[in-house]
C-alpha cells in the first residue's frame, strides 16, 4: 500500500508541473496587462491629468517594475505581420524566437522553486500570504458545511432508502431536486431576506465575517463570537450541495441493496435498519467517494457567490477581482492551489477505492 | 423530540441576540463596495483608496465638500500664481500648525520628498506619476522653511488644482535613511535613465516596494486627523482618532476628524448592504438602487432612524457615436440617433425621477455656465424620420438604405456598454425598441469591461453608451474633445471636432475671466448639440442615507458624497 | 428501441406520476416547437415603459405581471422554457455522451490494456502538435488580427494535410525501425484522468469570464464552454463505475466466453452505467436552465435581448419585492426538473430491471 502511494505521488509531480506550465501560459493570454485601465482612464474627465505619452511611459515603468516586459517563454512565436500574411504563404512557416533564460516564466518557475508564488502586483504582498489569508476565511465555513451535507446526506440517504419510506422518498427527492435547480444567488438572497430583514424576521447579522473588537481574542473566542455571522453563509452553502450528494448515496445505496449478499443478510432475518447500516453503506460509498473528491477542491475554490452576498472575503472572490484587474501572479497562484488540491483529492479518493475494494488494488499492480 | 425543540428555541433566542450587537455612539460604519487595492498614497488606483487615504494624509489643496469650492488644506491659503514666459510658478506657504504624527512639523523637505517619490523611476508611483509630471522644479525659500515654489511647464487652468492635488508624505518616516535628500526634485525631471542606475533610488525602490507602505499602519501615517488601526484585507478597515492632533486649532472648517473611529466594511453586494443598513449594521449607505430608495422613503421604520439624501451629482450618462463611420460621418445621421434616444424614458425607468436631463456636458446645477438657451434631445420620431431622409437614407420594406461610397449601406447600430451595468443595459434595449419604431435593426451588445475599454481605444464601436464622472473645478476638456486625442489610443474616443471646436476648447481653457469663459463654454455646449457626436443625456442624483444620530455630514454631489471625517454626534 | 416504447407504455399504464410528467413534458415540447407561431398578444423583448413591475393577476393584459422593463412575464417565461432547454439539453446530451465514451473506455482499457508501436505514438504527437498550430494557433492570431478568414481555412488545411500526410506516410516507415516498432502500453487511463485534472482545475467561472474578456459570449460560444467543462463529471462518474464493473465476475466470464471488447461494453457495462449518468444529466440540465441569472450576478455579458428564465429571475435584484419574477420562471423551473427527473427515475429503474432479469 506504501509503495503504491509513493509511486502514486511520484507520478503527480511531473504531472502537476506540466499542468502549472499549462496554466501560466494561459493566464497571460488574456488581453491587457496589470493597472493599463486606470492609467490611461485618468486622462478622460473635466480636466486632464498628465498626457497621453506621459501615461505610456507610467505604464511602461509598470511593465518593466513587474518583469511584464519580458518575453513570457522560452520560445516564442512571432505575431503575425498584417501584411506577410495578405501577400503570400509565408505566414504558414512559425517563426520561433529563442529568448534564454530571460523570460517570465523562468523566472516564475525559479522563484517557485523556493517555495514563492510571486507577489501581487496590486499589494505587492507574498500571492502564499494572501492565499492563506483568504482560504483562511472560509475554511471553517466549508468544513462545516461540508460536515453538516455529508451527515445530512447520509441521514437522508439512509431514511428514504428503506421499502416503508415510500412517501418520505417522494417527497424528499423532488424537494432536493428543485432545490438544485435554483440559482444559488438566489437561494441566499432569500435567506437573507426572510431571516436577517427587519421587515421579516431578523435572526442573524447580515454580512461579513464579525465586525472589529477592541483587543485581540484568541482563535476559538472569536470563532464563537462570529458564529451567528456563520450561520446564512452555512446554510446556503449545505442547501447548494446537498441534493446532488444525497441523490448519488441513495442511488449507490438502493443499487447495493439489490445485490445478492444483502439478501442473503436479508434472508437471514437480520431488520433492516441493521442491513442498511452494516453492509449496504460501505458499499454504497464507493461511488460517492468520487462525488466528494470533486466537491472538495470545489470548495477550497470557494463560490464566489455566496462569498460575494455575504461579504466574506474568501479564495472565490479574489479570483475574479484577481482576474478582472489582470493580477496574473495571484491568478496563477489560486489555479495551481487548486491543481494540487484536486490532484491530492484524486489520490485520496484512489486510495479509499483501494482501501474498499480490495479487487482494485491488484488491478493497479 | 421535544427537547430538541427546546434547543431550537433557546438558540433562535440566542441567535437574536447575536444579532443586534452592542455599537458605540461615536463610531461611524461605512460601507465600501470592494477593497482598496493599496493604500499606498502616491499610486492609489480606486475611489476607495482614495476615501480612505484622505482620512489618513492631507494634501495641499482639497475640495471642501460643504460647498464644493477647492480650499487649503496643508497649504495655509490658495497658492499664488505667476506666469513667466513658458513656464508657471505656483508659491505655497504651509500652515504653521501642521506636524507629523511624531510632532515634527510639515516643512517644503517634505513636498520636495514627496515630489521625487512621485517622479522617481523604479518606485511604485505609475499611478500618481503622471499627474505632477507637469511640475518641473520645486524651489526652496532660504528663510522660512514652510513656503516654496512649484516651477511648472506652460500654463493650463487646472494647473492650481493639479499643484495641491498629492498626498504629502512625512520624509522622516518613508525615507529615513535620507536616501533621496541629496538628489535635486529637478534631476527627477530630466532624465529617467541616468537615475535608474544610481544607487541610492534603487535603494529607496527595494525600501518602498514594499507591503508596508501599501497597506501598513505603522508607516501610512500622514498628517489627517486618522490612523490605521487595523485592515483585515477583503473585511473592514479601522481607523482611529488621533490623539492632539494639530486640526484642532487650526480652526478652518475643513479641517475635521470628529468621530473617534471609522469603519470602513466591505460589501460587494448592493442587497447585501442594504438590507445591513436596515439592521443598523450600517451608519452611512450610498449608491441605493433607484427603486429601492423610493420605498425606503415611505419605509417609516428606516425613516425613524436614517435620513435621506440626494444630492445632484457631477456623474453623466452619454452616447458616444463612431463619427469615423461613413454611416455616422454624416450630421443629420447622428442627430436622428439622438431624437431616437428617449431620455424622459430612460430616466424614469433608471433612476426613477432621480437625474435631471442636461442639453451638454455642464451639468445643470452649475448654472453659470450651463446653456439655458438650449432644449435637450427630446424623443421625436417623426424628427428622427426628417433627418434620415435629408441625409440622404432612403426608406424601404426591410429599412433605410443609402449610398456610400458607391455602395449602398443598410442603416444599422450596433450599441455597447460594459456588462453587467443594468441602468446601460435598460437604456441600450429602450433605444432598441424605439429605433424599431423607424425600422432600424439595433443589436444590443453587453462587452466585459477591458474589453470595452480596449475597443473604446481601437475605434472598433458604433455607437456607445457609458458613464462618466466630472467636477466642477476646470472644465478643460481637451482630453475628451479635442482633435489632437483622436487618434487611437486618445481619449477622444468618438472623434468629435474639427479646426472650429479645438480653438474654442483653447479659448475656453487661456479665458481671462469666468464671463468670457461662460460664454465660450456656452458656445461649446451649442457646437456639440449639433454635432451630435458625444451626445450627454442626464445628470444623476446620487442616492445617500446617513444615520440620524450624525450631523454636520457634508453632502455633496462629489464622490464620495459625504465627509466622514465631519460626522459630529447630535446632541 | 421497441422495449423502450413497451416500457413507456407499461410505465403509462401502471404509474400515474409517470403519466402526469410525461404529459407535462410533452405540453412543454409543443408549445415550444410551435411557439413561434403561436399568436401572443406580445413579443418577449417588447417593452411596455408605462407598465414597469406590474404585479400579477391585476391586469387584462399581463396576466402574470411585468419586470423591470414592462416585458410581460408569461410571454417570457414561454420563451425562456424554449431558449433554456434548447441550450441545457443538446449540451447535457453531448457533454454526457462525451464523458460516458471517454470514462468507459478509460475504465475499461485502464493503462495496459491497449498497446501501440513506439513509432505511432511518436508520429501521434507530432501530427497533434501539428494541428494545434494550424488549426488553433495561427487561426486565432489571424481572427485577432482581423485578417479575412480564408486564410484561417487554408491554414486549417495546411494543418491536417501534414497530419495526414504524417500519419499515413511516415508512420509506417518509421514502424520497420526495430526500436520504434517495439510495443508500450498505451497510459489510457492515466491520460484521460490528467485531462480531467487539468480541465477541472480552471474554475469554471474563470474560464468564462476569460473568454469573455476576448469576445462577447454568445449562446453558441456557451454551450461550447460548458460542453467542454461538464463532460468531466461524468466520465470521472462513468469510469469510476467502470473500474468496478470490469472486475466483476460476468464480465470475466464474458472474455472467456469470446465476447468482443465493444460486445462487453455495450451489452454488459452500459447498461449498468445508466443511473449514475442520467442522474448526472437531470442535475446538470437542471443548473443548466437558469445559468444565466448566476451569470449576470457576476456581470458576464449576454445577449441583453435573448429572453431567458434566467434573465426574468435576474431583475428581482433591482426590485427585492417583485415576488412575481422568480415565482413563475421559478415554478416552471421545478416543475420541468421535476418532470425529468420523474421520468428518467422510472425508465432507469424498468431498463436496470429487466437487465438484471
């Protein structure tokens, strides 16, 4: 077993690293460049603030301060001449540029190599620090949540299952499915507006993680204290992945109770609560497994929606305004967090399959 | 069964509790709608910063929100200006109170440091830079260690404005090694290259890129009544009151820091704060839908608690047309587009009754120079129908046609605007469906925001709609004008102007008196009515509720609409 | 087919649920198709500027209120139910088919199950970097460029003539050289799995609002991003079921018997895959139908006149008290999930019957 989780790991490595390569490569594509908008947007107004040339060469100071000047490989094509391509064929031949070790991503990819993801270029702080910064708020929230899905799912799962429960099954899964197929924005804005609106009831705070307290407070202290605030932001997140999750367990689980073995316990005159409970679920789990292995690093990327309706500044949120203001370190430094998260999660979920059904693992020898 | 029911209840009890946590009186809670991205004052890029910055550093000039007029601030009185040859020189005398937080006063070391940080190559300025690049030499007075001379290239009106409008920095604090002492604020302006070398600016660039001068309270300390406490990045920032601070007895009005602490919460989702507003979370909203403002105002509950306020704003909506267009290169063309544009619709469905149509680009409520004599673009079909015909479009079964060029063109518009501004996105399809009524096919398009700026600059639009924000301190508007900024890359996005229009902007910005300048903005309003290229639709209201224990908050149709720092509690 | 239409009817005759959900989705499917001819007393982007946030059932004409714009909420919840089901269900139906074929056949081949000449693979990566410059690379930097597309077509062109002309030319002179006609096993498994990895770790939303910083995203350019996204979730489901129905011991007894690999596949394995993958298609049509409003929350631009659920759901957030615009998009929202998942819940169970009789 050791040895196979060592040889797993060791084959993520160069795996990881051609994923990370990918997504640096990408990330650039997008078009413009870091603070280009504001730069040259302060010209527009009821007066001018500087000239045009003097803002090109603020932008380019920006560009050279940030390495952006560099070529971002150590290849790279050259683009396209208009008029080459309209005269003859000759855009058809790529034409390669070999720039040495001066290029961004070396420069990136050396710096990863010390265990660094750069710095952002809008606070100019470790992209690792604001990461675990903003993973950090929410992991307690998606633990949670997570939890509370995983037993409610089984609660669920385990109560409709059983022949009696006909009208509690119907009932309960078209409530998950609908419950689906609404919008989670618009799921929490009903929270919000049936328990935190005075016009309603108004049971928990609004927004945010807490507000400031005079003094520090150790972690726990302020875990409690900010609780209530937790609360909308929990129950929006279970209500958004609970039915995919309880309908995959009772599938899983109503498939393995047809399966022979569970007859014979069956037979056996063992009730059925015990059945379910002892030799169903074990394997029933095996399917959700890969459900769950997907919905963590779903998770540790966060839903920006939710984090947006409630204020909390989670890893979701400073995706997109790290995408919408061309941060490309941080940009880069969530997607490869969440490369390795879903490559970890992968290995895990092998494992467990491993662990579970034994024919597996001969299979991968 | 049931004594999980009564741990329900006894939770929802404890939860109500929760909800309404204890607040002190003298704390103001504003609500930011996304975190700054630094707090670095000399390259702040977002309105945000810029709220909070103030609170923290002084510049030498400011506008007084209580009037909107530019007042001292640093400086002990507007500066004086003398035009010599090709050059301005603008003397400053500094307020003999002003001092840092550690007690040392603010003297001219201090703006010829500020200066040279905001000009220096390699330092974290891009932002700032270009706005004092205009300031060539900073001349020191031998005697008195608070007055100096800015030396400064040509001369423009807002060049006043310009010379107080940067945040100065404590030399003791960002620089205390001295580095930048010995290098003169004029070697900043001649040559960049020979300074990118030398070695102690590098030195000074490792020192002041870093985090602690973005975001740190210990170093952002200026010398406004507010320090730092504490930013919980993407939460809330805290500032605190400073103790004995000089403000105090400086005795102008405008120089304020009543409340003890400001917080500052960051809320991205307009519901969000509103409905935290209703809770009493929240001391001071602004930028309230349109809608929900209007039930907030028949809502007593709120009522008992808030007021509400709407200030005219100096922030316009405006069509841009593509004049570079052989379709649109035509004056009756544009101007059937604007008879098309059905403001009164617009502005009710929008902003409800909260905007106010204007004729051009002044904003009405400044009424010395808005031209009364003109009616705005009122929706007119049959107007409309006239132009197109005079220019030449001829109408048939499936549109209007003309010949161009020796080939004939359908008259159709595409028009965008950023995505996600629902107030641009309502107008856009009210235009569409009135552009139906003449049979011109309209095509709605919603484009992300860089990428609407990006074809903004390349000229790849047809028609546009979009923001934007004014003051009523300059009125140059060249930049936005002018035919020297038409080409691609220039602000001059629509191509308005010709030889005319550039002289009168010239004679707008050297008029020798606000008579003369009236009537040459006047003339300009007139010109670009019938140009209908840039064509200007309202003017909005902002939309603002302050709780009602504040007084003495300040409100203004400049952003950010109130002055947080001015909150007095009422008696 | 004909046991499936036996089934429809059985399940007609003997399930009332069944019979309610499939007449529902049979009305939905009419009027849909004959929508267009449908004479409305308004088109779903027509404005009524007088009429703005009508509540329901006050007015003879809007009979189910109006949004922010005066557009008639009937008129555009009919219009909604066409555009969102004509985007949801060919994407699911593909994005299924694609992850059903790739996780079975990862599944099933696993990572030594199939082997190639060391040679063909060689020429294998050759003519797949070859394609990726002529048919992606080059066409994008000439459409950026605005150069007339022909150029992109010969280029495309250029790109699978030497492809071609690699793999039927030089693959099979390179194959006679002993070190590349040696055989490897072809990593099926491993690959397809790395592929999900990669694809599954771009945020969704990250690469939707990329996109849209190059080009306004439209209905087409959608269904093409989530088609690519969501066929993951599905093969990571189909190969994870595979795995565990190749070691069972019918499919043993199937190989010994001489049944051929497609034989297996379609006759054994399918079938058995049947539940988790519909269930997987009723989820993802189901978040499919009102993406749109997700959408515009986070200021992704589209079609600003393409009426949609959606869309209508989308302007409570100017008016929190027009309950009108999420309760019917909302209502008919669940009650076509609803019906799918009734119907898909009944056939799966009668199909996974009789294959297991």
């Amino acid at each position: 077993m050791l040895r196979y989780l060592f040889r797993r790991l060791l084959y993520t490595i160069p795996t990881l690293w051609v994923m990370v390569t990918l997504i640096f490569l990408l990330s650039r594509v997008l078009p413009g460049t870091f603070g280009q908008e504001q730069i040259s947007q302060a010209g527009e107004g009821f007066y001018s603030k500087g000239s045009q040339q003097q803002r090109n060469a603020a932008h380019e100071q920006l560009l050279a301060r940030t390495n952006q000047h560099l070529p971002l490989f150590y290849v790279t094509f050259a683009p396209l001449a208009t008029s080459q391509a309209t005269s003859n064929y000759s855009y058809l031949l790529p034409d390669l540029t070999w720039n040495g070790t001066k290029n961004q991503y070396h420069i990136w990819a050396a710096a990863l190599f010390t265990g660094s993801l750069g710095e952002s270029f809008a606070s100019s702080r470790p992209v690792l620090e604001i990461l675990w910064e903003a993973a950090g708020n929410t992991i307690w929230l998606l633990l949670i949540s997570m939890a509370l899905t995983i037993v409610l799912a089984l609660l669920i799962s385990v109560s409709i299952v059983q022949d009696r429960a006909v009208k509690r099954r119907r009932v309960l899964l078209s409530f998950l499915i609908l419950l689906d197929s609404f919008p989670v924005f618009l799921t929490g804005l009903l929270l919000l507006l049936l328990l935190a609106n005075p016009d309603a009831l108004q049971l928990f705070p609004v927004f945010g993680l807490g507000y400031h307290h005079a003094g520090e407070q150790s972690g726990f202290m302020s875990f409690i204290v900010n609780l209530p605030h937790l609360v909308l932001p929990i129950i929006c997140l279970v209500l958004a992945e609970l039915p995919y999750l309880t309908n995959h367990l009772y599938t899983s689980l109503k498939g393995t109770l047809q399966a022979d073995y569970i007859r014979t316990a069956r037979a056996k005159g063992l009730p059925q609560n015990q059945v379910i409970v002892k030799h169903a679920l074990r394997n029933a789990l095996l399917p959700v497994i890969t459900v769950l292995s997907d919905m963590l690093p779903a998770l540790v990327a966060g839903t920006v929606v939710i984090e947006t309706i409630f204020a909390i500044p989670g890893v979701g949120r400073l995706l997109v305004t790290s995408v919408l203001a061309r941060d490309f370190p941080v940009i880069v430094g969530i997607v490869v967090i969440i490369a390795i998260a879903k490559m970890l999660s992968h290995i895990v979920a092998d494992i467990l399959y491993a662990l579970a059904d034994p024919r597996i693992r001969h299979n991968q020898k | 069964m049931r004594k999980v029911h009564r741990l329900l209840y006894s939770l929802a009890i404890f939860l109500s509790f929760c909800s309404q946590p204890q607040r002190q009186p003298d704390e103001v809670r504003v609500r930011l709608s996304s975190d700054p991205q630094t707090l670095s004052p000399v390259n702040y890029s977002d309105s945000n910063g810029l709220q909070v910055i103030n609170l923290l550093f002084h510049s030498l000039l400011g506008a007084d929100l209580e009037d909107d007029q530019l007042k001292p601030v640093l400086a002990k009185s507007l500066p004086l200006i003398e035009q010599k040859d090709s050059v301005t020189l603008i003397t400053y005398e500094l307020r003999e109170e002003a001092e840092w937080t550690n007690g040392s006063p603010v003297t001219s070391d201090d703006i010829a440091f500020t200066l040279k940080v905001l000009k220096a190559p390699l330092v974290q300025n891009e932002m700032m830079k270009p706005q004092v690049a205009f300031i060539r030499d900073l001349i020191q007075d031998k005697e008195n260690k608070r007055r100096f001379t800015l030396v400064c290239d040509g001369f423009t009106p807002e060049m006043e404005l310009l010379s107080g409008d940067f945040f100065i920095l404590p030399a003791y604090l960002f620089d205390p090694e001295n580095l930048l002492k010995s290098i003169p604020v004029a070697a900043f302006t001649d040559s960049l290259s020979k300074l990118e070398n030398n070695k102690n600016v590098k030195a000074f660039a490792a020192w002041f890129n870093t985090p602690a001068f973005n975001n740190n309270g210990q170093t952002l300390q200026g010398s406004a009544g507010y320090l730092l406490e504490k930013w919980v990045p993407g939460q809330t920032l805290t500032l605190k009151q400073k103790k004995n601070w000089w403000g105090k007895e400086a005795k102008a009005s405008n120089l304020t820091a009543n409340p003890k602490r400001i917080t500052l919460q960051v809320i991205p989702d307009n519901t969000t704060a509103l409905l935290a507003t209703k809770n009493g979370q929240l001391d001071v909203l602004s930028d309230i839908a349109a809608l929900e403002f209007d039930k907030l105002k028949s809502n007593k509950d709120f009522l008992k608690n808030y007021e509400l306020h709407t200030p005219q704003s100096y922030s316009s909506v405006y069509v841009g047309i593509n004049s570079r267009l052989p379709k649109f290169s035509d004056k009756q063309t544009r101007q059937a587009i604007a008879y098309l544009l059905d403001v009164a619709n617009f502005i009710k469905v929008t902003q409800q009754q909260y905007a106010t149509p204007t004729v051009g680009i002044i904003p009405p409520n400044v009424t010395a120079y808005y031209n009364t004599n003109l009616k705005p673009y009122a929706f007119n079909v049959t107007k409309a129908k006239q132009l197109l015909q005079a220019a030449g479009w001829q109408e048939r079964n499936n549109g209007w046609f003309r010949t161009i060029n020796g080939k004939e063109q359908p008259l159709t518009i595409a028009i965008s605007y950023k995505a996600g501004n629902t107030v641009l996105e309502s107008s856009a399809l009210i235009f569409q469906q009135s552009a139906a009524k003449l049979n011109i096919p309209v095509q709605v398009e919603a484009q992300e925001g860089n990428l609407f700026n990006q074809n903004l600059k390349a000229h790849n639009f047809e028609v546009f709609l979009r923001t934007l924000t004014g003051n009523p301190f300059a009125f140059n508007f060249t930049a936005l004008l002018h035919t020297s900024f038409a080409e691609k890359g220039g602000t001059n996005y629509t191509g308005f102007g010709n030889a005319e229009s550039d002289a009168l902007l010239q004679a707008i910005n050297t008029a020798p008196n606000p008579e003369q300048k009236a009537l040459h903005l006047k003339k300009l309003q007139q010109v670009m009515q019938e140009e209908a290229t840039f064509i200007p639709l309202y003017y909005q209201k902002e939309r603002i509720a302050i709780h009602k224990r504040f007084g003495n908050a300040k409100i203004s149709g400049l952003k950010p609409n109130y002055d947080v720092s001015a909150f007095e509690l009422k008696q | 087919m004909k046991a499936l239409l036996q089934d429809i009817a059985h399940l007609w005759q003997t399930k009332w649920s069944f019979r309610l959900a499939l007449l529902y989705l049979a009305g939905l499917g009419i009027t849909i198709a004959l929508l267009p001819f449908i004479p409305l007393p308004f088109t779903p982007d027509q404005l009524d500027l007088e009429n703005v946030f009508l509540a329901p059932f006050n007015n003879k004409y809007h009979v189910l209120g109006t949004d922010q714009l005066g557009r008639d909420v009937l008129v555009n919840t009919l219009y909604g139910a066409r555009n969102g089901l004509l985007l949801a269900l060919p994407v699911m139906a593909i994005a299924s088919l694609v992850g059903v074929s790739v996780g079975v056949l990862a599944g099933y081949f696993g990572n030594n199950k199939q082997y190639l000449k060391r040679g063909s693979l060689l020429v294998l990566l050759c003519c797949l970097s070859l394609l990726l410059y002529y048919n992606i690379i080059v066409p994008l930097q000439l459409f950026s460029n605005g150069l007339p597309s022909k150029l992109s077509y010969t280029s495309m062109l250029v790109g699978v003539g030497l492809s071609g002309i690699a793999w039927f030319g030089i693959k099979p002179v390179i194959t006679r050289f002993s070190f590349c006609s040696r055989q490897v096993a072809f990593p099926l498994d491993s690959l397809t799995l790395r592929t999900i990895e990669l694809i599954s770790s771009l945020p969704r939303l990250l690469i939707l609002i990329s996109v849209a910083a190059f080009m306004p995203p439209s209905v087409m350019l959608l269904s093409v991003i989530f088609i690519c996204t969501y066929w993951t979730g599905t093969a990571r489901l189909a190969r994870a079921e595979m795995l565990r129905i190749a070691q069972l011991p019918f499919i043993e007894a199937a190989t010994t018997v001489g049944m051929t690999h497609r034989q297996i596949i379609f006759k054994e394995a399918v079938p058995n895959l049947l539940s988790p993958v519909v269930v997987a298609f009723v989820f993802g049509v189901g978040s499919l139908l009102a993406i749109e409003s997700t959408l515009s929350f986070l200021g992704i631009g589209l079609p600003a006149d393409l009426p949609s659920w959606g869309r209508t759901i989308a302007g409570i957030r100017s008016n929190l008290g027009a309950w009108w615009l999420v309760a019917f998009p909302g209502g008919f929202l669940a009650l076509t999930v609803l019906a799918l998942q009734v119907c898909s819940y009944h056939l799966v169970h009668i199909t996974q019957g009789r294959a297991r009789q």
